[in-house]
C-alpha cells in the first residue's frame, strides 16, 4: 500500500467530495475544529455558516428537498448537536435524504458525562434512518460512503455520523477502494410483476378510480408517469401537502390537495371511489380523518418503497412494494384507455359547485396574497412554507405545476422551519426565484438567518403572512374552545420592515389589497433578500377544515 | 393477540440491542422475551424475539426490525415448524425432609439439580416454555428464593437452515 496517510478529518471531507457534496450547512465548535481546519482550504465544497445549528439543519434539508441531492450539515458535540435534533427529525418525517454530521468527545471520555457531551446516537436512534459512532479511523471511509447511500436510496431519511475528535485527528491510509458493506440493506424496487399486473386490472374495471398521490412521487421523480396514467385513463388525481407539484394543478383532472385542509372535491371524490391508487402516500391521520369512513367502498391498490408503510393504517387490496417510477412505468403498459365519462362529469360538477373561496369584500385577506404571488411568479417559483394557517393557504391558493417547487414541513410540522429550508433551496437552485410563505410567529423561530441569507446575497422574498397571532391555533381555539385566545396573541411583535433593514435587507409594508401585486413585483424584481410585511386580515380562517377525527367529507366552510 | 416468534440474523456489534429494544420502546410494542447469542458466524449474532399483538401489530413488527440497517434477516418462525426451548435457573427453599420429594419431581421434569445447600436447591431445567412454566408451579409451594430464565430460543426444522442463524 503506497497511498500517503491522511487524518480522520481529511478521510471525512475526501469522503463528502466523493459523495457529490458540493455545499454543506454547519456550525463549527471544540470537537470539530480539526473538520473545519480541513474545510479551510476545501475549494470544492461551499461552507454555509448558519447562525443557529436549527437554521443548518432546516437549510441541508430545504437544500435536498429543492436539488433532489441529499443534504450535509455539520455541528460540534454536545449543544451543536442536540440544536440539530428538530432538523433531523424533521427531515425523518418527510423522508428526506440528509447526512448530519457531529463531533464527539474523545473516544476515552465518551460516557462520562464530560465536557459537551451528548449521547447523540441514543438521542436520535428512533429519528434517523440510521445512525454511526465512529470509534476507529479505519472504519470512517465506508462508514462515509454508507451513510451517504442509506439516506439517498430506498426511503430517503436522514443518516447521523458522530465523530469523536480524537478519531479525527488520528491518522491511516486510505484504501484504494472503499466498499459499502450493508447485508442488511436492500430496497426493493421493482414491483411484483403479477402485482402489478392485477392492480391494473382493479383500474381497467374501476368506474371511479382517484390517484391519491404523495411525497415519494416527488422523490422518484415520477410524475410524468403520473400524469400519462391519470389522462391516458382519465383517473382524477389529489395530492397530499408532501405531493404538490407532483400533477400539474390546473389540469382539469386535478383535484388538488385532499385531507384536513383540503379541497371539498377532493375528500368528496376520496369519499365516493370505488378504487383508491395510493402512490408514494402515508395514509397521514391529516389525510385520512376518521378512518373507516375514509374511501369507505374502495378497493385500495397502494404502491410504496417502505413496505412497512403498506398496510400501517389501512387495509391494501392490492400492495405493490416498489418505487414509483419504476412500478407506473410497467402499470401504465397495462391500463387501458378510458374516457370515464360519468365519473370524470361527477368531479367536475363538484369542482364547480365547491372552490376554494375567501370573501371578497376588497380587505387584505392573507389567501389572496398567495394566488398574487402565483400570479407574479407565473407559477415558476420555489415556494417555501412555515407552519401554521400560512402553510395552508400556500398550499390551497398556489396552484402548484411541477415536482420540487413546494417545499414544506408536513410530518413534523415545524415551526420555523421556512426561512432556513428557503436559505438551503435557493442556495441548491441559485436561477429560481424562491419565496417563502411565513407567519409571524414562525419566521421569529429562525429569524437569525436573516444574517446568513443577507450575508450570501440570496434575493429570497419574504411573505409574511403578519395576523398578530400563532393563527393556526386561534383557528382552533375559535372553533373548538369558544374564542378563548389563550396565549395565542403575539403582542410585541417586532417592526418587521426595521428589523430587515437592520440586517442589511430590503423591507416593505403592505395593508392595502390594492398594493399587494405591485409589492411583489418589486420584490421579485429587486433580486435581493426582502421582506414584505402584509398586514392582513387578523382572524382569517382555514377553510375547508374536516375537524379532528371527523370523516372527511364532513367539512366546515367551503360548502356555500 | 397472538404470540409470534422471530429469528433475527444481526451485525455483532456495539448499538444493534439498542437499535432493537429501542424500536419496541418507541413504537410501543410488546417483547415478552428477547435473548441474544453468537452464531457460527463471528459477524454476526441471533436474536430471538418472543412477542405479542394483534395481526396488523405483529406484522408492523417484523417490517419495522426488517427495515433496521443492521438487521439482515426476519424469520417468523411462528409460521413454521420450529423447535422453541428455554433455559431456567432455579433456587428453592428445601431443607432436608423435602430434598427426595422436589428431587423426584425434577427427575420427571428431566431437570436438573445443580447446587445442594442445606437449605436449599439449585435446579435447572429446559425445554418448552409451557414446561418451564408447570415446573415453577409445582415448585412455588416449597418457594422460589430466586430464579432466572433465558428467554426462549428456537430453530426451524426441516433440511434447510432457517436463514437468521449464521
Ligand atoms: C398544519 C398542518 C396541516 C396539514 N394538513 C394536511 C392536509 O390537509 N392534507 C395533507 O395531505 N397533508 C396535510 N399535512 C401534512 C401531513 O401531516 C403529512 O405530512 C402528509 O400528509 C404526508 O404526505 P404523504 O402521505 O405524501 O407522505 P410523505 O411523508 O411524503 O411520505 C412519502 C411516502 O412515499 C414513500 N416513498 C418514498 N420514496 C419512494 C419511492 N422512490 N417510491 C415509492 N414510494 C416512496 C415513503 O415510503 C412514504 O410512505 C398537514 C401538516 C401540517 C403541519
Ligand atoms: C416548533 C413548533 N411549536 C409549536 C407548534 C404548534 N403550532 C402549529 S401552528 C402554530 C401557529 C403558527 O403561527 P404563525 O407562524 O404566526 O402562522 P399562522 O398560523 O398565523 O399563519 C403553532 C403554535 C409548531 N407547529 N411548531
């Protein structure tokens, strides 16, 4: 063996280049200062330095849900570290392929209780995809390479590397050849033949067929397969908040999102199928509401990559294990064209009789900013959503066309998650236009990345959706505890537009309905980071909205 | 709720146990008994996990430990012919007027006395759980002073060699 010896640290970022990293989000501290001396003189890899591990996290994340890359985020031991548990969970609810990697304390040291210690693996075993300490250098090249193909196939999740310093510092030669070892590994991705085959015989006979589409048709990239099923067959398709973008929203077979806040067409035409085709989908209790009045006279053909998903909360007829892609590609040679004349009438009757809808009484309603912002962008921009009744409305009044442009917390629903995850998007997609939806509780969660989306220059657009509550909850303490507004007023919220400017960023205020368009004009047109403070409509509602455990065709608001 | 049987084939190595007790601890699964060897594979060790739930439980169990990186191999051995033995260590309070009495239970039992003290036996015993069962029975009236059981471990039958061992 002739290859020269290298430190733990070099291995680690010789390893991340080899994986295709080009940008990595991180903050540095004690444990991985050796990492961040290496970094020091890395051309190839872009360092982001966040201002709060959170906001590092969020961003990797926004950044492998905009490229379709996995994202790489670093952080020192003890506090760094457990500032990246949201993250991590986070990007393990919606499935995201993410490689977190922590310092350590000295292998000798782990265990007790030393200086900045956390027992990082144990902390975050029931949220990763998996988890390494590293305790021998020898081991960090494929432990690397694994980490980087675990989260990145089958179901994407993230992947944690913790790294004690002292491993870092040690020395080694490098393998020629470094191999994964992972017997216990392999996903399944071509779907069972005969499966297949009889689900598209269940569709070929099925009067009122819906494609219930989610996520993992955005991770496949299936979309286009999606759309040659739907309109060679004329099967209706919704989609959950994780699958916007995956059909095209104004096509006339789009139902659009289904579930607790979506559209009355959607859950009606859920409700009233006799072939329910889950592709990429959870059964989310958001989606499915009481569960069995959900597609209640159904047959459920459900095809997945995690076949742990199938068959979790509802029962599949017809369970194909696969990915998306890969398993449409063969159904579609099977379906047979179908105008499905009565059916497809049905949907559009009810799409007619039940839009989404807000009141036009010429105030400043937040839902109408967000069909301006559609119309501005001309449907072509990366959205980025908060969490709250702003998530909502992006998602309901936007009328989402292609796979990547949606980018939103929905399993984990965090608070605070946008501005980090916009940072990581358009960092990834430095062409898009890219903005974020945000509330004004939300956007204070990570509002100091302001100086890290400032600093890079990234001509982010802030929607603030400014109620002067944590809406989503006054919502609910509206309908459900007779208006009592307990601590959900945020008094004392900051002068947005003068806290932007503080930062070096471009702020504007909006009250009037009749100034929201040219606002956002200017705002994409300045083509640096700014802040539009809208002043709308304070208890402005989420509508439709299928209460908690009902059925979900029984909805309040939107049946006018 | 049904009782389910599993073999697992694992990596050897330190965090595996925690991966796995971890996973019944978070999605609140029930383990009645889990016991752990090496296999005539350094690599990798055997995990037999005694279980219980209700169909679609039981089968979310087997997927979840199936999608454990370090896990290679499921075997649900409940759907085969297998054979399933414990072991148990047992010590009962006997003084010399007993001895002959809880002796010639154990004969029957095929157990084995292991310790003789004066006040007492140490007898260990193996084979079906409900044996090991019936034997603590007969044995609480003279009193159990302390005992220890394994968790049961258990094979396939047949010609092949059920996949988990090594
Ligand atoms: C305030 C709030 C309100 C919400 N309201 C709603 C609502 O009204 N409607 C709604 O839909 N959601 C809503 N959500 C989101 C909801 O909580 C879930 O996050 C979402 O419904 C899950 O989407 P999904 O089923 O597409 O699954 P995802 O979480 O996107 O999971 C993807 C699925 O695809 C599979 N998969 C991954 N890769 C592949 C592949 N290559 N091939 C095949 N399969 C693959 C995975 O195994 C998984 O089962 C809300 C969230 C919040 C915070
Ligand atoms: C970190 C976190 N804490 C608390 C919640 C609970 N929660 C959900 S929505 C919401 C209100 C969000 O308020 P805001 O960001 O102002 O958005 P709005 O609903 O007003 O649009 C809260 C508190 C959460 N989702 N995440």
């Amino acid at each position: 063996m002739s290859a020269k010896e290298m430190t733990g640290a070099q291995i680690l970022v010789e390893g991340l280049k080899a994986a295709g990293v080009e940008v990595m989000f991180g903050y540095p501290g004690g444990s991985v200062i050796p990492i961040f001396d290496v970094l020091y003189e890395e051309k190839s890899i872009k360092f982001v330095l966040t201002r709060h591990e959170q906001g590092a996290g969020h961003a990797a994340d926004g950044y492998a849900r905009a490229t379709g890359k996995p994202g790489c985020v670093i952080a020192t031991s003890g506090p760094g570290a457990t500032n990246l548990i949201t993250a991590i969970a986070n990007a393990y609810m919606d499935s995201v392929p993410m490689v977190a990697i922590t310092g350590q304390v000295k292998t000798m040291l782990i265990g007790n209780d030393a200086f900045q210690e956390a027992d990082v693996t144990g902390i975050t075993r029931p949220i990763t995809k998996h988890n390494y300490l590293v305790k021998d250098v020898n081991d960090l090249a494929r432990v690397v390479k694994e980490a980087f193909h675990i989260a990145s196939t089958g179901r994407p999740g993230p992947v944690v590397i913790d790294l004690p310093v002292d491993v870092t510092q040690q020395k080694t030669r490098l393998p020629k050849k470094v191999e994964i070892d992972l017997p216990g590994y392999k996903p399944t991705y071509e779907g069972h033949p005969q499966q297949v085959q009889r689900a598209a015989e269940l569709i070929n006979k099925a009067e009122r067929p819906v494609l219930y589409v989610g996520g993992g048709v955005i991770i496949s990239e299936a979309s286009e397969e999606v759309f040659e099923i739907a309109t060679k067959a004329h099967i209706p398709v919704t989609t959950t908040l994780m699958g916007l973008g995956a059909f095209p929203e104004e096509h006339p077979l789009s139902l659009q999102m289904l579930g607790m806040h979506g559209t009355v067409y959607a859950n009606y035409a859920v409700t009233n199928c006799d072939l329910l085709i889950a592709v990429g989908a959870r059964f989310d209790d958001r989606v499915t509401g009481k569960l069995d009045a959900f597609a209640p006279n159904a047959k459920v053909v459900h095809i997945d990559i995690d076949p742990s998903a199938i068959s979790k909360n509802v029962h599949v007829d017809m369970p194909i294990v696969g990915d998306c892609k890969k398993v449409l590609k063969e159904l579609k040679e099977h379906i047979k064209p179908n105008e499905r004349e009565a059916w497809v009438r049905t949907v559009a009757e009810w799409k007619e009789k039940y839009p989404l809808s807000y009141p036009q009484d010429g105030k400043l309603h937040p839902q109408m900013v967000v069909e301006k912002l559609h119309e501005v962008t001309g449907g072509d921009a990366i959205i980025v959503t908060d969490v709250g009744q702003n998530q909502m409305w992006a998602a309901q009044f936007y009328r989402y066309s292609k796979p990547r442009t949606f980018i939103s917390s929905g399993g984990l629903g965090t608070m605070g998650y946008g501005f980090p995850a916009a940072i990581g998007a358009q960092v990834g997609m430095p062409d898009r236009k890219v903005a974020l939806v945000s509330g004004d509780g939300s956007i204070q969660m990570n509002i100091q990345e302001l100086a890290t989306a400032h600093r890079l220059d990234l001509p982010i657009v802030i929607v603030l959706l400014n109620n002067g509550y944590l809406g989503m909850v006054r919502q609910w303490q509206e309908l459900f505890f007779a208006r009592r507004y307990s601590h959900t007023t945020l008094e004392a919220n900051p002068d947005f537009v003068k806290l932007v400017e503080a930062y070096g960023a471009k702020g504007m205020r909006v009250d009037r309905a009749g100034d929201v368009e040219q606002a956002l004009r200017e705002a994409f047109d300045a083509r640096t980071l700014t802040l539009i403070d809208f002043v709308v409509e304070p208890e402005a509602n989420v509508f439709p909205m299928v209460p908690s455990g009902e059925a979900i065709d029984r909805m309040i608001g939107g049946m006018a | 709720m049904r009782r389910q049987v599993l073999a697992c084939r694992v990596e050897n190595h330190s965090g595996v146990l925690t991966h796995i007790t971890g996973l019944f601890a978070s999605r609140g699964f029930n383990i009645d008994s889990l016991s752990v060897g090496e296999t005539d594979n350094p690599r990798f060790s055997r995990v037999t996990i005694v279980c219980r739930g209700d169909e679609r439980i039981l089968e979310q169990i087997r997927k979840q430990l199936g999608k454990l990186i370090d896990v290679i191999k499921v075997i649900n051995l409940s759907e085969m012919e297998s054979v399933e033995r414990e072991l148990m260590l047992v010590r009962v309070n006997v003084g010399p007027s007993k001895r002959a009495e809880v002796m010639e239970i154990a004969e029957v039992f095929r157990a084995k006395v292991v310790d003789v003290g004066a006040k007492e036996l140490m007898i260990e015993i193996s084979g079906k759980r409900a044996k090991v069962d019936a034997f603590i029975d007969l044995m609480r009236p003279y009193g159990i002073k302390e005992m220890a059981r394994t968790g049961e471990v258990a094979l396939a039958r047949g010609p092949k060699p059920s996949a988990a061992g090594g």
